[in-house]
C-alpha cells in the first residue's frame, strides 16, 4: 500500500523505488463523490502502472472535492488536488488544464503527462509502446499525443458582460483527424444546434464569436502531452483566461459550455504554433463489451465503463489484455495557424510502426506478429 501525506516530489521518488524511470505521470479526472470508480482504478489498470507510470487521482483544491476524497488520500495518498473548482461537470475543462499545469511543476523529470476519466481503462504497458515508438527524443518537443479529431468553436472575444454581447459558447466535431478538413457540411458556420447560433448573440464576425476556428484535439478520455507542451500552456495567458471563462459561464447558465476535451484543442490553437501532433487513430478506443472488445488486439482504452462493480472492471481489464498488443499505424501532423485563420496549415508524417515489444498480459515478448501487417 502507498504511503499516505508524502510530499509530490518524496511520493515519486519512494513509489517507484530501485531507480525505476517513470515515463508517465497519469492523472485520472475524478467525480469526487463516486469512490467505486476509484476503487476499480486502484484494483485493475491503476495496479499495472508502476513503475512507468504514475497514477493520480485529480480534484479542484475545494471543500467539496477534499471532504469526499480525505479518507482516500489518508489511506492511499494518490490523490491530486489542482486550482479548479470542481463538484460539478461545468468545472471539467478548466479541471483537466489544471491538471497539466499542475504536473508539469510538479514531477519535473517525468517526460510525459496524461490525463484518463475515471469511468475508463488505460492499458499502461500498451501506451508505453505507442510512446516508446515516437522516439527517445520526441518528448523534448511540444508533441500532443490522442485518438485526434477535428473540433471548431468560436475563439475568446474576453472583457465583455453587457447583455446580449455574451461570447458563443458552442462548438462542432467535424471528424477525424486522420480524414483531413472535414467537409463543410459537418460544421455550418452558422446553424443552429451546430455551431454558433445562441439565443440573442450576433453572427460569425461579431463580438461574441470575432473568429471561428478549427483545431485538432484528443478526443475521449486519453490525452497525453509533452512536458514541454504542459509547460508553454500553463504560460499562455489565453489559455488561462480562456478556461477561467468556461467556468466562469458554466455557473451563470448551469450547462457545459464545451466539452471538456474539445476546449484543450480550442486553447491550444491560440496558444501553440506549430503543434506536434501524434494522431493515434480511432481503432485504439472500444466500449465495454466483449463484442467491441473482440474486433481487434489493437485496443487498448475501454470506455466508458457505465458501472463500479469490480467483477465487471475485472473482466474488461483481464479480456483487454486476453492477448498481444497489435496497434494500428500512428500518424503524425505539424499543425499552424495563423491569427486570422480558420483553418491551420497541416503537413502530415508517417511514423513507423510501434516497437516489437508487445504488450500480452502481465509480460512482454518480441515477436514481429505485434504489429499489424
């Protein structure tokens, strides 16, 4: 069992013991009050972590989220708690970017920050072969690392309360990265329920909505990110604004305004240009059932898991893993924008496929059958 109240640094250094080199520090966004899917984490996937990964349980630093988690934190000493409101789901974007900042000051020799839902299964040593294919340099750039499609939303017009000039809050999906621009048809510039018709706000130019703007992001519940990329977003006062803001109108109106990874792509695109992006594509991700499950070996997220039995989160950890790890080609972009742009500058790179060290329950073996032929 871990030490309970050890400082971030000494819990590091302790946990993994034996000159272990943690690759990742994964924090897991939590709904304080349910345990169960904690629990589970701690019992399945959170178990086969060490010693490459380090698994954190994230909260807003707020009495809500530390009265429901105390006795666990006592117990286990796991628990993160980030400058974020939290105990409601308006909270989850400006939650996850606290995350990163958070663990990027935090673990300053961990070279990769992910971040998981607490209703979902990671499979550790699957990721550290996707990872370990980018390459032993790639984490020393600002490489943005998920299952990537394309979100479009309305940039930041900041300072404005007065009535009826309230920023648009909607966005779009238009698709998978892996597609190129999707066609227009996905995301209208203006249409309601599609991108940025709300009540009494202006159309595409005005000041609720000065720019539409299309970005990649690491759609579900897996997104992983460079130090690098952690640190220049907790520098960008955009981003900082930006999601002080969601929350901010979150409470007022009582809705999300965007998804709570569709705003990290949004921010990025006003923060970072270039963006390396690390496209690991839709086949990587099932839901939890065994017949989404059996399609392929090339899985490894299960989610969402709509229950906190620990037989059913058993099952699903123990058949995710049933045999090796055969993942689908990676793709990687450099993405630009300009500052009046709608659309970035994409140039696209193939990657080599992921290391013969496959992943195939509690061991790894080589075997040139690991990757898809």
């Amino acid at each position: 069992m871990m030490k309970a109240f050890l400082a971030e640094d000494e819990f590091i250094n302790s946990a993994m013991g034996d000159g272990a080199v943690v690759k990742v520090v994964m924090g897991v966004m939590v709904i304080p009050s349910n345990r169960r899917n904690r629990d589970a984490v701690r019992a399945t996937w959170g178990a086969a972590a060490a010693p490459r990964m380090l698994v954190r349980f994230v909260a807003g630093d707020v009495r809500c989220a530390r009265s429901e988690m105390q006795a666990e934190q006592l117990q286990y000493g796991d628990c993160s708690f980030v400058d974020s409101k939290d105990c409601s789901k308006v909270h989850s974007p400006a939650k996850v970017y606290a995350w990163f900042n958070y663990a990027a000051s935090t673990w300053p020799d961990v070279p990769w920050i992910g971040k998981m839902e607490d209703d979902g299964i990671v499979w550790p040593s699957a990721l550290f072969i996707d990872l370990d294919a980018l390459g032993p340099r790639a984490h020393l750039d600002a490489v943005y690392v998920g299952m990537m499609q394309w979100h479009g939303s309305c940039l930041m017009s900041e300072g404005s309360d007065a009535p009826g000039r309230q920023q648009l809050c909607k966005g779009c999906w238009g698709g998978w990265f892996s597609g190129g621009r999707p066609p227009s048809s996905n995301c209208p510039p203006l249409m309601e329920r599609g991108m940025v018709l709300e009540s009494t706000t202006g159309p595409l130019g005005s000041h609720s909505c000065p720019l539409l703007r299309f970005a990649p992001f690491a759609c579900g519940p897996l997104d992983v990110r460079s130090r690098p990329l952690a640190l220049a977003m907790a520098k960008c006062e955009y981003a900082s604004r930006f999601f002080q803001e969601v929350s901010r109108r979150g409470e007022r109106t009582r809705k999300l305004c965007y998804s709570a990874d569709g705003a990290q792509g949004t921010a990025m695109s006003s923060c970072m240009s270039p963006l390396s992006i690390v496209d690991l594509g839709p086949g990587r991700q099932r839901f939890a059932t065994a017949r989404q499950l059996n399609n392929t070996n090339g899985v490894m997220i299960v989610h969402p898991i709509k229950t906190g039995i620990l037989a059913e989160w058993n099952f699903m950890w123990n058949f995710l893993r049933r045999g090796p790890y055969r993942p689908e080609r990676m793709s990687k972009a450099r993405v630009s924008w300009r500052n009046d742009s709608m659309w970035p500058q994409v140039q696209r790179d193939a990657l080599p496929r992921a290391s013969q060290q496959c992943s195939h329950g509690r061991h790894k073996k080589s075997t040139t059958a690991c990757a898809t032929q």
